[in-house]
C-alpha cells in the first residue's frame, strides 16, 4: 500500500508530466529518506544500470549512492568500452539490457529528447524503467527536483518566492526544467545573463532584468555554468573572456553583499570559480552547492522508488 509521499511512474524522463501535488510528494518522500534514514523492502532484487554517455560527477556518483542505500544490485556499463562504439543503437543496447535482465537504466544523452522514440515502441520487447539523467540541452529532472527539495528546506514553501536563473541559459537543461516546476508551484521567475542568451522560450516563465537588480530583491540566485562545450558560434567563443564575465554577470563579493539577509545562493556544478561565482562564496554561508549535492542522493532515491513501484517490480513496504 502506498503512503502519502509515494508516486508511481513507469519512467522518469522529464518534469514537465509532473502536477504539483507529485513534485510536493517527491519532495516529501525525499525528505523522509534523509531525515530517517529508512529505506524501503522490495519483493525481489532490483537490477540497475547507468549509461553516461556525456561526462558526469555529481550526477552520476549520486544515483550510484542512492541505488546502494535503496538496496538494488548495481551493474557497471562504461559507454565507452560498449557496443554503441560499434554503431549498436540506444535502443539495441537497452534491449539487450533489459533481455540480460535489468530492470532500470539511468541514462545521460547529449542528444534532446532521446527518451522519445524508446517510449514509442508499443510493439517492441524493451521491457525497462527509464530515469533520464539528462538530455542534452533539454531536461534534468532530478537536478531540478533536488533544486526543489533544498528550496523548500529553506522557505518550506514556494509560492510567491522570487528565484532568479542567471547565466547560460540557451544551453542550461537545469533552466529549463527549473523554469517550469517553479512556475507551477507558484514562485516568481526572473532570468538574467548575456541578454542574447535570453530567448522566447524563457520569456514565457519570467522576466529579463540585469543582475545588478535581481540581487537585491530575490530570495534564490541561482547560477548557471558557461557551457563552453555547447557553443557553435567559434568567433564569440574565442573572444569569451572569463573575467569580464564575471564583473558583468556573476555573483561577485560585491553583489553578495547586497542580497537580503535570508536569500541563498544555488549552483548545479560544476563550478567555474571565479566565472559565475566568485571562488570564495562557493561554500559562503548563503551558499546551499553541498546541501545540493547531499540532497541530490535522496532525491534520487525516491524517484527510483518512483519507477519501481510504477513497473510493479516487487511488493514494498516503508
């Protein structure tokens, strides 16, 4: 029987699905998995695996911890000693996984939305759980999730709070899967950055103003990486100069000074110290990069928990 904190999902590929009582539930059950230290009994033994196809620290290590402390049986898949070298498909290796045995793969892809075509295979005996790691510049859900459960540690609550999203926001999967559960729970959005960086798909969630101005009003500043690996345009990335990035978009000591008193400082990671953020706020009082990362773990507990329960892989009791 599932408890009030319980969601059920056959994968787990993108926020945007999600209603607001699920991400409160996620949260809640996030919350409880960090502050209790219980994990769950499943009926059988659960069988993972982890495809990194893009390079990856806290992300990847953190579905590892989480696999482990959820008690599943955890397979190494290294993208680049696999078959995929040898023009093998996504989707020939996950049915190989899943004909092996695996039940859930965690997979990062620098390709939009490869989860699509996987989920459009009504005829096919792929018969595996999906949590998406990342796509590309697309989504991140459980980066956003974890964002979530730090702010509502923080606030408790989300409506009517003011979060501003700064830096490289066209190739940010965190903005955009931030931007909209944020909308949805109720807080107010702001955007800032190199304004050509600013485009219409993030007009629709909030509001451009320099970051002069947004430091001295919201309650979140939440900062982006410079995705350098991302950018096509060779003339503007050759003349990127990481210091005058920083004194015109980044959260200087100056501008921390004139946050409010409660506001925090976030960061998915990794750090460019001294580009977004200046190197010695990045463990600053206001800053919450650790708390990120420690909540990141149980966030991702519960959003395995999530798929488990929704495949029916085993009977549960918490």
């Amino acid at each position: 029987m599932l408890n009030s904190t319980q969601i059920l999902l056959p994968h787990f590929v993108s926020v945007q699905a999600l209603d607001s009582t699920q991400v409160l539930r996620l949260i809640k059950r996030a919350e409880f998995f960090k502050n209790h230290g219980q994990k769950p009994e499943f009926g059988r033994e659960i069988n993972v695996a982890n495809l990194f196809f893009e390079d990856s620290t806290r992300t990847k290590t953190s579905f590892i911890m989480a696999e482990k402390k959820l008690g599943l049986e955890v397979f190494p898949f290294t993208a680049a000693n696999s078959s995929v070298n040898k023009g093998e498909t996504l989707y020939d290796t996950l049915l190989t996984l899943s004909a092996i045995g695996i039940d859930l793969a965690v997979i990062r892809h620098p390709q939009n939305d490869y989860y699509a075509p996987l989920l459009d295979q009504s005829d096919s005996q792929l018969d595996i759980g999906i949590l998406n790691a990342g796509d590309g510049s697309g989504q991140h859900p459980s980066q956003s999730l974890l964002d979530l459960m730090t702010i509502h540690e923080e606030f408790g609550q989300f409506a009517g709070l003011k979060v501003a999203i700064v830096g490289d926001l066209k190739n940010s999967r965190v903005a955009r899967s931030n931007m909209q559960l944020l909308k949805k729970l109720g807080a107010q959005i702001f955007f800032s950055g190199p304004k050509e960086w600013f485009t219409a798909e993030f007009a629709e969630y909030g509001q451009y103003l320099p970051v002069d101005e947004l430091v001295t009003q919201v309650d979140v500043m939440m900062l982006l990486r410079v995705q350098h690996e991302r950018h096509t345009d060779i003339k503007e990335e050759a003349s990127f100069e990481p210091r005058k990035y920083h004194l015109r978009y980044g959260l200087t000591k100056e501008r921390y000074q004139k946050m409010l008193p409660h506001a925090i400082i976030m960061h998915p990671g990794p750090i460019n110290r001294d580009v977004e953020l200046a190197g010695e706020l990045v463990e600053a009082p206001r800053s919450r990069f650790v708390a990120q990362m420690q909540n990141g773990v149980f966030m991702r507990m519960a959003m395995l928990e999530a798929v488990i329960l929704g495949r029916k892989l085993g009977g549960q009791n918490s």
